[in-house]
C-alpha cells in the first residue's frame, strides 16, 4: 500500500471525517485548522517539504548514493514528519472548549493515546 492511499475518507490534513448516519461522537464537526488560514497555510507549506524531501530521497535511491547520505536524508524527513504531527495534536488541544473536569481527563486520555500510539 501507498502512504496516502487509505481506504478511509479523510478531509485535508488528514483530519478524519464521517458519514451523518454513523457519526463517531468522539469527531468533531468543526476543523479547527481549516478555520485558521494561516495555520493552514503553513501546514501545506510543512507537508509540501516533506513531500519534496521524501521524492529527493527516491532520486537518491535511484542514483546509488551513499547510504548514510540516504539514511540523513530519511532522518530529516521523519523529524519534519514528525512536526507535524505534534502540530496536529496541539491542534487538537486548542481546539477543545473548557471542559468539565471528567470531560478533561477523557480529553487528556486520548491525546495521551494518541502519542503513545504514534509518536
């Protein structure tokens, strides 16, 4: 399978979305980075990086260079990756509204899942 190549729906950045008929009550309807154009902005501009970094790595492959070239190269590339990430997640905590207490303790579970699952 492809990077990108999901079968799920999923809105620009990766933000998942639903059906109305079996909507996950744990997505939001709103997209906080959509509503935040400069946010946006630089996010395309993050992920059109990484897109230019990983294809520079396949033409390097292609080329028969050195390995620890490659392997640098790879590196930046995930740390880049791995940014946004992290932005994505603190997007998520901005966008949360006061939350009662048990409603902030179920928040912070999930983020926590989140990186442990991924990060």
């Amino acid at each position: 399978m492809e990077i990108g190549s999901r079968s799920t729906s999923s809105t620009t950045l990766g933000i998942r979305k639903s059906s109305a008929a079996g909507q996950d009550p744990a997505v939001k309807k709103s997209h906080p980075i959509a509503r935040d154009a400069k946010a946006k902005r630089g996010m395309e501009a993050r992920l059109a990086k990484i897109e230019g970094q990983v294809r520079a790595v396949r033409r390097m492959v292609a080329e028969d260079r050195e390995c620890e070239e490659i392997a640098l190269q790879l590196a930046a590339a995930r740390k880049a990756l791995d940014r946004a990430f992290y932005e994505m997640i603190s997007c998520m905590i901005r966008a949360q509204a006061p939350l009662a207490a048990s409603a902030r303790r179920e928040q912070a579970a999930k983020i926590s899942q989140l990186l442990s699952r991924f990060a």
